[in-house]
C-alpha cells in the first residue's frame, strides 16, 4: 500500500514507519525535522511540512491508500496540539478525497469495561485528574473526527510503554479490554496498521491493550 505517516519522529510513527517499510508498503513519512527520522529505505519519501497547514499537506495525502497518525502532546505541557494538527490533516485529505484515517487517542476516551476492578477504576481517575488537559483535547480530535467524511479509527491504547512488540494484545472495536493497563508502542503501530483494511473498525474506536 501507499501509506503517510504524520509523527514520524515520535514513539508511535517511528515503529509505524519501521514496520511498513519491513512489510514492503511505500511510505510518505511528514516531519517537521527530517534530522530526527531515523528510518531508511528505498520505499520511503520524507516530506519536510508545516503541520499546520492543510494547503501544505494535501502533496503528503495524495493518491494514498491510507495515512496514519502518531501525532499527540509528548508532555503534558503540550497538551492542546493534536486536534487541531489532526485537523489540518482531515482539511488535506478532504481536498485531496482520500478517506482512510488511523489516529492515535488513549484508553480513557472508550467506555469503561465491564468487571473493572476498584484498583483500576481508581488507577484510571488518578491518571484521567492528572492528564485531564491531554484529553480534553483527544476529545475534541474525536469529536473532529466523528463530523469528518472521512473512514477513521481512533486507536485508544492505556500506559504506553517501549518494550519490544509481541503482536499479541486484545481489540475491543468499540469498547475497551478490560483490566488494560500498558501497551508497547511498537504493538500500537502493529495494531493500527493491520486495522487499515479491517471494515470492523471503520469509524470506531478500537481499544487495545496486553
């Protein structure tokens, strides 16, 4: 496939750069410092952009079969960067009527599971108090997302982790695995990239998690 990766330089995009390129797709890696990408290859384009600019991304989007999200506040004085970056992709591909879109968002976005501990209930209103800034924003990204055209996943992993993948984690469309509690990043670029041709998760939340 011909796939863009915007946050290729973060956690998350560098393994989804990483593990597209190993599965022999053509990839479109949008940075705004080509010096932080460390990811080589025959297959792979690295556009130079200003990720705030919708006109300037429709190249990036173009003729693509799907593109792919990493973007998300690396500290939590960042927070209030990812809707409106993801934003300006959804105006791109609108332009460009490229639909398949699979962003980043985080576990306490889904519903909580059924048979959810006390500890975990707990663990969850602790994290939720202290990075309520962060998502706030992934609720507007999402609340974006649902009143685009366009065919998105929203993936909602728990703690993020950068432990080796396994490719072995649970999906919920829709839901959230419960007693979910980490994730390695490399196993979320494997989960967003394997749900790029999965119709099940179009327009849904997926949550995933060990």
């Amino acid at each position: 496939m011909k796939l863009t990766v915007f946050g290729a330089t973060g956690g998350i995009g560098r393994e989804i750069v990483r593990q597209a390129l190993a599965s022999g797709h053509e990839v479109t890696a949008v940075v705004r410092d080509p010096a932080r990408l460390t990811a080589t290859g025959a297959r792979l384009t690295v556009l130079r952009a200003d990720l705030t600019d919708p006109e300037a991304l429709r190249p990036a989007v173009a003729g693509r079969d799907a593109v792919l999200s990493g973007l998300g506040a690396r500290t939590r004085a960042d927070a209030g960067v990812t809707a409106p970056l993801t934003r300006s992709v959804l105006t791109a591909m609108a332009a460009e009527r490229t639909r398949r879109l699979l962003v980043v968002s985080a576990a306490p976005l889904g519903p909580v599971p059924e048979g959810q501990g006390l500890v975990d209930r707990a663990a969850l209103s602790v994290v939720s108090a202290v990075l309520k800034d962060v998502y706030a924003d992934l609720r507007v990204m999402e609340s974006d997302l649902a009143a685009s055209e366009a065919d998105w996943t929203s993936v909602r992993p728990p703690k993020l982790t950068d432990g080796p993948g396994t490719g072995q984690y649970r999906k919920v469309v829709g839901g959230t695995p419960p007693r979910g509690r980490s994730l390695a990043r490399a196993d979320v670029a494997h989960a967003m990239l394997a749900m790029i041709d999965d119709p099940a998760t179009v327009r849904q939340g997926v949550g995933v998690a060990y």
